[in-house]
C-alpha cells in the first residue's frame, strides 16, 4: 500500500475528520480508496488541492502502486499524468487528441 510521501499527516488528521482542508481530504479519501483493496484504482484529479511537493510524492507512489495494481488516472495536467502512465489518451473539447504509450506523448508534447 502507498503511504510512504503522500500521507505524512494523515493519522492526525483522520481523528478529526471534519476539520480537515482540502488536499489532506483528498489524501484521506485516497488512503481509504486503497486499504480496500480495489482491483482498480480510479482516480480524478487526484492533486487537486495538493502542494507541489505532496504532488510530486503522489506522482511517485502513483508509479509504486501501479507496480502492483491497475490505476485508470484523470488529471489535467496531462505532463504529470504522462510522468506515471504507462499508455494515455489526450482529450481536447471533449475528444481524444493523441492516444498511445506514454514516453511517445511525453515526446509529443514536449
């Protein structure tokens, strides 16, 4: 399970749950979301609300966890997306753009 970056506050946090701000609700929901077990792991916008340095970490656990589990991952930022992709589809308007192994779209876009 991931816990290694993401959830440093997480075990103060979940005592008082309604209390909690925005990313560290997100990373409370993630942490529950994967002691379940799931076969696959769905996840949207999952560093919505995250400081840049918890969203790095996220990234990396991300990769980690995909070692052992399916994720199908929805994020805006299509560069962080791609970082720990495997394969990515990229929507603009509503329609795929560019489809295919994540290093090829990583050299797409740049």
């Amino acid at each position: 399970m991931m816990c290694s970056h993401s959830f440093p506050s997480c075990a103060s946090a979940a005592a008082s749950w309604q209390y909690v701000v925005g990313g560290e609700r997100q990373m409370l929901a993630l942490g529950r979301a994967l002691m379940a077990r799931p076969k696959l792991l769905m996840l949207d916008e999952p560093s919505w609300d995250w400081r840049a340095d918890r969203a790095r970490d996220l990234s990396y656990d991300l990769r980690t966890q995909a070692t052992r589990d399916p994720i199908l991952l929805v994020e805006q930022n299509a560069r962080a997306a791609l970082q720990v992709a495997d394969f990515g589809y990229v929507l603009e308007t509503g329609s795929v753009a560019l489809s295919g192994p994540a290093a090829s779209l990583r050299m797409m876009r740049g």
